[in-house]
C-alpha cells in the first residue's frame, strides 16, 4: 500500500482550484489535469511512500504485474488511468476511438471513461453526444462549416453527477466543471472544434476530423447503459454506492463511518482517491494518513483494509 504524487499537466483551458483545494504541487502556470493513478509513459504517477518511495507506478508494475490482480491478466498494459480534471475554460469537442481502431491506427488502447462531478458554477455543462441521431456527412458539413454546436446535446450538470462515456462519444468538459475521471489508459483523443483558440505560441491547436468522422456515433447519449448498473456484493461493510461497474473497471463511491472496511483480494488492486476529508487507511501494519487529493494503491491480495470515518472516497478496481 503506497500514496502517489501526481503528474500535472498545464493547459490553455486549466485552473488553479487543484493547486489550491487538492494539495496539487506544481511550479506549471496552472494545473488543468492531475493524474493521480497513472503508468501512462506521457506521465507517469511517483510513488510517494514505503519501499518502493522515488520509483514511477509504471516501473513497479513492469517488475511485477501481479500487483493488478487475477483480472489484470486480460489487459497487455496496467489497464486505467485516473485524473482531477479543472476546467476554467472549454476543453475542444472530441472524440476516442474503441480498441480495434485505436490499436490499428494509433497503436494504442481506446478510451471509454467516466466523469464523477467534484463540483461546478451555477449552470455549468458538458457536451455528450448529439441531440437527436444525424448523418454522418451533416456531422462532416457541420465542422467545416462552424455549426456543429447546434447539434450536439449540453446537459447541465451538478455536484455528484456521474457519466459514462463509452468510445465513440462526442463530447466536451465546459467551463467551471471540476471533476474526476477513470478511463482506460490510453491518450487516443481526436479534437473536432476548439473554439478558434490559439496557444501560447499563437498557433491553433491540431484537429483531427477525419479520424474523429471515422469513429464517432452519430446518435444520442443514452448514460449509463442498463447492464453496467449491476451491483454485486458491496465490497465494504458500509457506505459504498456502485456508479459503473464493467468489463474495464468497476467505480463507486465510498463514505467512510465507524467500523469501515474493505478488502483488496487476489482479483484486483483497489485505487482510493479522496475527495473529502481527512482521516487514516490501515492495511496489515501499515498506516497512512489521509487528506484530500490523496491518491492510495492497495496491490492485489493485501487483504482487509480499515478507513477512519469522515472521508469520502473514488474507489476503483478492475
């Protein structure tokens, strides 16, 4: 069991909230994402304590992957990747593949993932998917042509919303969104619109609509699907709540009281990442303290673990 520190990735869209509420260290301009459970080789997250202190997340997987557990043998790499996202601005409307095309076209996993709202100004949206089914040469002819935002579908958001957004899914994080995301661990991102924005060095941003065209659903978003709501047995004694659970990841919720435990068994590691609080996790006789932003890995077959009350949690496994 092990904390980890954050990459940090700095953007023309980021804020500074993660810096200043979530503990975030960073000497960038702002702190647009934190990847609190990375191996990505584009940022890898450091392991902040016990033995294996100074080494990347990536390095000990690839010395021994038994650490993901008996699910984590279907995957060829450490399978998902987990970040703050602080959105000041419009992140572009985009896209990620599915497996298939990504591994053919990129040589890299696809991307579904999910989006837990830590927070949000008054009236805040996202874009997800489109308002009603269309074609796919009205979804080419409206990039080209500027009005491709009178077709996509702007759900207005609250704290403690989730979302599921399956490869495929057009969709944008908008300004004065804060949330956590799990996804699988891949980079895979086609960007269709960006808002004529221009970087620092006063060039747009690349786009990549063709390949967006290629494998975007051209229908409505329909949420979480059915049968990615199954709940199972609770795998903690108290206050957990299942948000998604499906063949890449399991995701829930976790608010700690009296007598709160959980156990990490042979199938799969356990990530905890704290959105509230501040408390402790004892594991075998370890002990680390707790506050918010931390990131906790618990390696498969660690057994029982114990979580003073007052804290809320993302826990994930696969």
């Amino acid at each position: 069991m092990f904390k980890l520190s954050p990459y940090i990735s700095s953007t023309i869209w980021g804020g500074r909230r993660l810096i200043e509420e979530y503990g975030v260290k960073t000497d960038k301009k702002n702190a647009a994402e934190a990847w609190v459970l990375s191996c990505h080789e584009k940022g890898p997250g450091i392991i902040a304590t016990g033995e294996f202190a100074g080494k990347t997340l990536r390095e000990v997987y690839e010395a021994d992957r038994s650490i993901c557990g008996k699910n984590g043998a279907r995957f060829s790499e450490f399978p998902i990747l987990t970040k703050f996202i602080d959105a000041r601005d419009n992140l572009s409307i985009q896209v990620h593949p599915d497996d298939e095309y990504a591994r053919r076209v990129e040589g890299d996993s696809g991307k579904t993932e999910c989006w837990y709202i830590l927070d949000c100004d008054e009236g805040a949206e996202l874009i997800m998917g489109f308002k009603e089914k269309i074609s796919r040469e009205t979804f080419k002819e409206s990039i080209e042509n500027g009005t491709l935002e009178n077709y996509v579908k702007k759900i207005k958001v609250k704290k403690g919303d989730f979302f599921f957004i399956s490869s495929g899914t057009l969709h944008a994080i908008c300004k004065g969104v804060l949330l956590a995301e799990v996804q699988q661990n891949s980079a895979a991102t086609y960007r269709v619109y960006d808002y004529n924005r221009l970087q620092d060095d006063g060039k747009p941003r690349e786009l990549h609509v063709s390949k967006a065209i290629d494998v975007t659903k051209l229908e409505e978003y329909q949420g979480v699907p059915e049968n990615y709501k199954r709940k199972g047995n609770a795998p903690y004694t108290t206050g957990y709540e299942q948000l998604v659970r499906c063949d890449l990841f399991s995701v829930g919720t976790v608010k700690t009281e009296e007598n709160s435990t959980g156990m990490a068994d042979e199938n799969s590691f356990v990530s905890l990442v704290v959105l509230e609080g501040d408390g402790a996790v004892e594991c075998g006789d370890e002990k680390l303290k707790l506050t918010k932003g931390d990131s906790v890995f618990i390696p498969a077959g660690s057994g029982k673990y114990r979580l003073s009350p007052g804290l809320f949690l993302l826990e994930t496994r696969i």
